[in-house]
C-alpha cells in the first residue's frame, strides 16, 4: 500500500483502525508491516495496536482528544475530570483525559496525551450522550450531572463537604440538579445521593450569592 492510498482510503476520519485498511484482495501481514514503517517515519501515530492517526502535516482533520479516548478503548466515555473541565464546572484543565468504562481499568501514554479508564460496574455504566465535541466529530461524553457522580463514586471520601470544596466547583447553574438527584437516585448509592443533596446546597449558595450583588 502507498501513502497516498492510505490517504484516500481514510480520507477525514480522524482516527484510523487497522480493520478499516483490512477490508479487500490485501495482504494483512504486509498492510502491518508498511504500518510499521509509517510510525517509524513520523507519518503516522499509533495510539495503541490496532489505533493510529496521522502525523501532522498529513492530517486532513485534527483528531479531538475525546474522539481518541472513544477510540482507544472501545465501550467508553469521557467523564470525571476531563468532562467536568470541557463543562467549564472546574476552573482548570486536567494533564489526562479521564474515561469509565466496564471493562478493565488502564492507561495509555500516547504521543497524543494521557489516556485514563476507570472501571465502573455494569449497573453504573449510564448518563452519557453522543455530543459534536469538534466540527464533525462525536464523542461519547457524560452528561455533567452524571461526570460529577461518576467523580465522587470513584473518589475514597467524594461525598464528604470538605472534598466537594476541593473541587472549586464553578458555573453550577449549568448543573441540573432533579437530574443530578435522578441520577444518583438509579445508582442505588447512598454516597451518591449524600453528595447530590450536598452539592444541591453548593448550587443554591451560588445562586443566593449572585442574587445579592
């Protein structure tokens, strides 16, 4: 395969699965091996087997962060820290882009950044959506309610008043708090709906807050 097949054949798919370059008369071990080649040469970047984008200046479209942490580990969704901060609900960007899923928690150091999994049971695997993260890409990703939760069930001690502080939440009128109780409410987690009454007092402080100047 030439380069500039592979080109043609990705076209503006931001992430590009080997399956993809598979289908047809090829010749896998071969289509692996000019892979290969391409790392070795900057062309291209490999996220993890299987998984690679394009090194610039090659790329056609610049892959979101949250669309390579869809694509590296299957049956994911962007959540906790790095949800929180693409909602504006923390002041400060976080150093890893931060994902639940069921299956097998990891991480992975790519040239592209720091790639987190946290595991969650089945049960819990909810309160996401399908959202356009960047012109014509889409991204798993928590809904705010559900990235803040997802943030206190993983954290020893979230539900406490002094932990919620830590979190410099800001902007909480952009949380929906019935939501956020519903949501803690399906968990079945008496943590969760301790926090979700806690930071329904966070939220109801801001407002009162404004409201007086």
């Amino acid at each position: 395969m030439e380069f500039t097949h592979l080109l043609e054949v990705i076209g503006d798919e931001p992430v590009i699965e080997t399956s993809l370059l598979l289908a047809g008369a090829v010749d896998p071990a071969d289509v692996r091996r000019q892979l290969s080649r391409w790392v070795t040469a900057g062309r291209l970047h490999q996220l993890r087997r299987g998984f690679y984008v394009l090194a610039p200046p090659y790329q056609r479209t610049k892959p979101h962060p949250f669309v390579v942490a869809n694509a590296v580990v299957r049956g994911s969704y962007v959540s906790l820290q790095a949800a929180l901060a693409h909602y504006g609900l923390i002041p400060e960007g976080t150093p890893a882009v931060t994902s639940v899923t069921t299956g097998r928690p990891g991480r992975w150091d790519t040239p592209l950044g720091v790639y987190e999994y946290r595991h969650v049971k089945v049960e819990l695997f909810f309160g996401y959506r399908l959202d356009e993260v960047s012109p014509g890409q889409r991204a798993f990703i928590a809904t705010p309610e559900k990235a803040l939760l997802d943030l206190i069930h993983l954290t020893p001690g979230g539900d406490n008043s002094a932990y919620l502080q830590e979190l410099r939440l800001q902007n909480l009128e952009r949380l929906d708090v019935p939501t956020l109780q519903r949501l803690a409410e399906q968990a079945g987690s008496q943590k969760l709906q301790r926090a979700s009454h806690r930071v329904a007092d966070l939220v109801r402080a801001e407002a009162e807050m404004y409201e007086e100047l």
